[in-house]
C-alpha cells in the first residue's frame, strides 16, 4: 500500500502491475524502469518538498 501511495496510484493498480494483468504506461513504467536501478533516489526525489 505504501508503494502505491508514493506513487499516487490506487492499491488496485500496482496489484494488476504486480499480477501482468496490465502493464505500466508512460510516466509510471519510467518511473518503475528508474526504480529498479536506483531506489533510493527515487525515494528520496518522492520525500522532498
């Protein structure tokens, strides 16, 4: 739930995402693609005000 709240998307999202049943778009599949490779600064880009 957490990771969906970062996010700003519905829980039901991520668990389609987490199940195959659809596939990110856009911003949300680059901003999973950057995640991957570098958690901690998404993080850190998502806490800052």
């Amino acid at each position: 739930m957490l990771f969906a709240l970062m996010l700003g998307v519905g829980l039901s999202t991520v668990r389609n995402w987490e199940q195959r049943r659809h596939e990110p778009q856009g911003p949300a599949k680059a901003l999973l693609c950057i995640a991957d490779k570098e958690p901690n600064a998404v993080i850190k880009a998502l806490h800052t005000k």
